[in-house]
C-alpha cells in the first residue's frame, strides 16, 4: 500500500527525515480512525473503572466472592436496553446530535447515524452509535452500581430489563399481525 502523505515513503514506515511512525502502514490518512483518541477514551475508562474499584475498596466494601447467574442476567439485559437506547432510538438522538450525522431509519423507533468529525468529537460520535461500545460503559456502571448500591441498582436494571422483554413482545405481536395470526 502506498504512503498516505507526501513526506511518507513507500513502505509506510519513516517519514523524510523524521522518527517511525508507528501506525502509517494502519490505513491512508483520509481513512485512518481517530486513533490516539480511541486511545484517550480506553485510557479514561480503564481510569474511571479502576478508580471506582479503589474507591469501593477503600470505603471498606468488599466486591462479592462471586456475582449471581441472576444478576449476570438483569445486567447484562439492561445493559442490552441502555446500549439501544443511547445508541439508536430517536428520543435520544438530541444527545448524539453533536458528535452524529443521520444517514435515515433504522429498526423501530430507531435512527442509523455515523460519527462526524475528527479526533475527541468523532471518537466521541464512534461510541455513542455503537451499541457494542457503549455496552461495556453500562455494563461497567451498573456492574460498578451493584456493589456500591446494589438494591437501586437492581431496580434500575430490573425496570430496563423489562422495557427489553416488552420490546421483544411488540416485535412478536408485529410479526404475528403480519402473518394475519
């Protein structure tokens, strides 16, 4: 693959005169991510999730020995439903707005968008129209939440938990009325 920039020679490797540059052989610089963000933002969540680790710690909580399958499932189910929820449906696309471009109509009550921007804003914009991404943050806080406060936490998870059991039951009740059943 030939350099993305002038000053870069072929083989991706050492600009004219200057020191390595580790990711030129990534991708052309028009289509190359932005990487020293994503860095920043895996820097500032690995920060925040081990400070709220040592914070737990030293309140003198302990994490539990081991977490319920129980617990696993309302998590993991609500951090299904806040990912959906922050990632594609249109009530929430005022928050995305700044860091998104809407390219049209996703599934039901629910916008595709892609990121805009360079650097922060469109790292940024990356993570809140990926569901996948955004998931590890909730799953994460609510993780974080059922140690610190796990009856509200529950109750959280509980209410989208089931917010996520009704919109599987309206998709069936569509597919059902679509079949004439």
């Amino acid at each position: 693959m030939a350099g993305s920039a002038a000053s870069e020679k072929p083989d991706g490797g050492v600009p004219d005169g200057g020191a390595p540059d580790p990711i030129a052989g990534y991708a052309p610089a028009e289509e190359r991510p932005p990487l020293l963000s994503y860095g920043a933002m895996a820097l500032l969540f690995n920060a925040l999730f081990g400070a709220a680790l040592l914070l737990i710690r030293r309140s003198g909580r302990e994490l539990p020995e081991r977490v319920h399958e129980r617990d696993v499932f309302l998590i993991g189910t609500a951090t299904h439903k806040l990912a959906r929820l922050i990632a594609k449906e249109k009530v929430t696309a005022v928050l995305r707005s700044p860091f998104t471009e809407l390219q049209g109509k996703g599934g039901p009550a629910e916008f595709e968008e892609r990121a805009r921007g360079t650097g922060v804003r469109r790292a940024i914009g990356e993570l809140l129209v990926c569901p996948w991404c955004i998931g590890l943050w909730i799953a994460a806080a609510l993780s974080i939440g059922l140690a610190v406060a796990p009856r509200l936490t529950r109750f959280v998870a509980a209410v989208f938990t089931a917010l996520t059991i009704s919109d599987f039951l309206q998709l069936a009740y569509k597919a059902a009325e679509r079949r004439g059943l």
